[in-house]
C-alpha cells in the first residue's frame, strides 16, 4: 500500500507538494482553511498584488503617452471594477487549483488541522463536522502573516495591512506606507497610481533593505516622483484614530514621527503597516513533537525538511527565509521526494527575489554587500539601459543590468537588474549560476535583438571591455 501524506496548508508550497506526491502515487490529504488550494500567494498576496499592480502600470503608461504623442482623456476609476477585476483573477486561479486537486484525487479537507502524534492530525472542518487522519507522512506548509508592531497597533478600520489594503477599500486622498521594503513600495505605487497621496517611512537609511544599492539608486528616483514623501532614517512612535467631534467613524489616522526631515506629525486617510511577515509555527499539538522551533519563530529542518520529527517535514515560510512562494514550491518537491527515498537535497545556488515596483529589481546569487560581507572578491560588470536599443525604442531607459564574476574562473556568482520586466529577465541569470556559466559562456550566447534580454550579454562584454554599444575598455 503507497504511503499516505498529508499536508497543512495549502499554499503554493502546500499543494505544490501534494500535488508532486500525487503524482508519485502516494495517497494526500490536503488540509487547509479555504475553499480551495492557493493560500495567502493566491488569495492575498503574489497574484491579487500584481493584478493591481497591472492597473497601476496601465496608468502610468497612458499618462506617459503625451511624450509620445498620444494624448488621453483622463482616466476614470471604478473602484468597484477594479476590485472585481482583482477578485476575479484570484477566483480563476483558485478554482483551477481546486478543480487539478480533484483530478489527482488529493482528498482535499477544508478546515484547520491540529496535530494529535506524529502521525495523526485532527481536522475541525469548516462544514462543521470535525474528521482524524493516521498518516505515514506530515508535511506542515502553515506559510506567514503580516507582522504587527504591538506599540503601535490600533483597531482601526483605516489601519492597513498587506491583506486589507488589498481589499482597495476606497482611494484614499493620503496614506502612509510604514515600511519602504518590497511590499510598502508595490502596494504603494499602486495606490498613487489611483491618484493617491502616498508617502512612506522607512526606519533605515535607504528603501528595500538588503537589496544591492545600485539597483535601488535607479528605483529610488523614480520612487521620490510618485510618491508625495520619502522618509528614510525615520520612526513612527504613535498611531492615534482621529475622530470628528460627534461622530463615531473614524476620519483620519494621526502619526508621530522621529526623525531628521520628518515632520513631528501628520494625519493620513490610510496608514498601511508593511514591516514584514513572521511564520504560523504556532500549530494546535505541534508541541506534542519533537519540532523545534527557533528564537525568530522558524521550524528548525534539515537540507531535505526533515524536522527534528523523522516523520514531519516543514516546508515554505514556515521553514526559513527567504520567505519566496517559488522557494516554498521547489522545497515542496524535496520533500516529496525525501519522503519517496530519492537522495534530494535543498541547495540552490541561486533564488531569485523580485520586486514587483516600476522599474522592477530582481537579482539572484551574490550581491556585492553579501561578497563584502563574506569576504569574496568579485569584479562586477555593469550594462546601462540608455545604451540599449530595446529600452530606448519603449522609453524606458531607467534600468541597469549587472553581472558579479569570479576574477579567477570569471563563473558568474551574482545578477542584478532593474528596469522594466526585469523579474522575467531574472531567470537566464538563475540558470547562468545554477550552471556554474562564466562571462564567455554569457557573451557568446545569441540574445535576440532588439530586446531587454541582450543587456545580460552585454553585460558579460562590458566585463571583457568589448561591448558593442558602450565604450568602456577593460583596464589592463
């Protein structure tokens, strides 16, 4: 009899893993709280974000127009529809992963799983009937929420974060975006694409920490035009509902700042808390195994996701950063496949990160702070946009594609780009490390012409000093 697995949570780790082990011949359950399979990716986060973030491009692009000589009535905004357009992408996807679970007959349980032993999970299913699975196998994929500062938490209708902004509950004349990482800038842009007021806080000195600074240099300039204020090296110390004298709804949101350049406050429409998520390790019964769980909240696994628990398995969110639903994904299938005996391992030597921002940044591999920081010499090699054809022609020269290179082997190590599709041009750069590709390989690659694609290759040129489209001789 083929052994029977089952999985908590249903996000793109989750039924990525039940869908991998079914397809392996193991008998799945897939325990999760929502209709059907997607998770917080799906539901509330990767897919609604971007489907959002396509309106705000859209625009962008017909106020950029003029330039061109193309001139629009000003654009009129049904909040309504756009919500619906976001909720009916979201059901699509959703649905299809419901209708793929049933033809790979994963016996799908909708509802919340605590854990009895380490092979027994109890489900309280949302139908109201409450069901106990024996399994062979667990792998908890439970992903994350958004965190909270308790400080600074009010109950709030006007209070947002990376799932109620979502809900586009209004256009709001102001908000405040606490947080200047990915998700404060994404959720940001669009709202001053709806013709919001935007402005964001940000406690360290520059936005997307952690991201290579050349990258978000190129960002930033555009950041500080569409939105009305960035505050960097800044704190938000209170949040207060502001209330109309007589009235019980709230009609603002007061906020102090510290900080030099910020104001001592200021009243929003909207605040949006985008500070990061944290793991859902806090699982019903989890303490009746061996898990561990570490002081940043991760369960603890192995190079396969193995816990300290021989027959659970954590995956995703849960288990670690980066907290990436395509990591989650490939995680899935080593599980799956350490579970099956196989000898997988989880090493990538490259996850891409992407921020969906305009331009988008998206790099993978080394970055120059992480060679700094490990001490490994790197030579970097830089290809500007404004050299590129491609750019020019749709007038976005606003970007820049960077190769870090091993001086002795000249292996590629790190890619860095930003410009506009730049998390679609990531992927040869993936591939280039995975590889173990050096500039030559690179640079003797045919890239279509004209396209975006080609500055990776003149990338690798500029590192030999003989890209065609920049003069820059290599120093001898």
């Amino acid at each position: 009899m083929s052994k029977h697995v089952a999985v908590i949570g249903a996000g793109p780790g989750g039924y990525a893993a039940a869908f991998y082990a079914a397809d392996l011949g193991l008998r799945v359950t897939l325990i999760d709280n929502e209709k059907n399979p997607g998770g917080v990716c799906l539901y509330r986060g990767c897919i609604p974000s971007k489907a959002l973030l396509h309106v705000a491009k859209v625009l962008d692009e017909a106020k950029h127009a003029s330039e061109w000589g193309i001139e629009f009535a000003a654009p009129k905004i049904d909040i309504n529809k756009v919500r619906d357009y976001k909720s009916r992408v979201v059901e699509k996807l959703t649905s299809g992963t419901g209708q793929v679970a049933k033809f790979r007959k994963v016996n799908y349980l909708q509802g919340w799983a605590s854990i009895v032993d380490p092979k027994t999970i109890h489900v309280k299913k949302a139908d109201g009937g409450e069901e106990t699975v024996t399994v062979d196998y667990m792998i908890v994929a439970t992903g994350s929420t958004p965190t909270k500062i308790p400080s600074l938490s009010i109950d709030s209708p006007r209070v947002l974060d990376s799932t109620t902004a979502l809900d586009l509950p209004e256009i709001p004349k102001t908000m405040l975006v606490v947080g200047g990482g990915y998700i404060g800038l994404e959720l940001g842009s669009v709202y001053a694409a709806l013709g919001t007021r935007v402005s964001v806080v940000e406690m360290t000195p520059g936005l997307l920490p952690g991201a290579d600074r050349d990258l978000v240099k190129i960002l930033a300039q555009r950041v500080e035009k569409i939105f009305d204020k960035v505050m960097l090296s800044t704190k938000v110390t209170s949040v207060t509902d502001v209330r109309s004298a007589g009235a019980s709804a709230s009609a603002g949101v007061k906020v102090t700042f510290e900080g030099e350049g910020a104001p001592k406050e200021a009243t929003y429409d909207y605040v949006l808390f985008a500070i990061g998520r944290r793991p859902n390790a806090t699982i019903a019964g989890l303490d009746k195994t061996k898990v561990k769980v570490d002081a940043k909240g991760f369960i603890e696994t192995d190079n396969q996701r193995r816990t300290a628990e021989p027959t659970i398995f954590a995956i995703g969110d849960v288990a670690g950063e980066p907290m990436l639903a395509h990591k989650a994904s490939h995680e899935a299938r080593v599980a799956v496949e350490a579970i099956e005996g196989h000898k997988a391992v989880f090493e990538p030597a490259a996850i891409p990160a992407v921020v969906f921002t305009d331009p988008e940044i998206a790099w993978a591999g080394l970055t120059e702070a992480d060679a700094e920081k490990q001490g490994i010499k790197v030579d970097v090699a830089k290809f500007p946009w404004p050299a590129s054809g491609r750019a020019i022609a749709i007038d976005r020269v606003d970007g820049m594609t960077k190769l870090l290179i091993e001086p002795d082997t000249e292996r590629i190590l790190g890619v860095g780009i930003v410009g506009s599709g730049a998390g679609e041009l990531i992927a040869e750069g993936v591939l280039a490390i995975e590889m173990g590709a050096t500039a030559s390989d690179v640079k003797l690659t045919i890239h279509a012409h004209p396209t975006l694609s080609e500055t990776v290759m003149e990338s690798a040129e500029m590192f030999f000093g003989q890209a065609t489209h920049v003069y820059k001789p290599k120093r001898k």
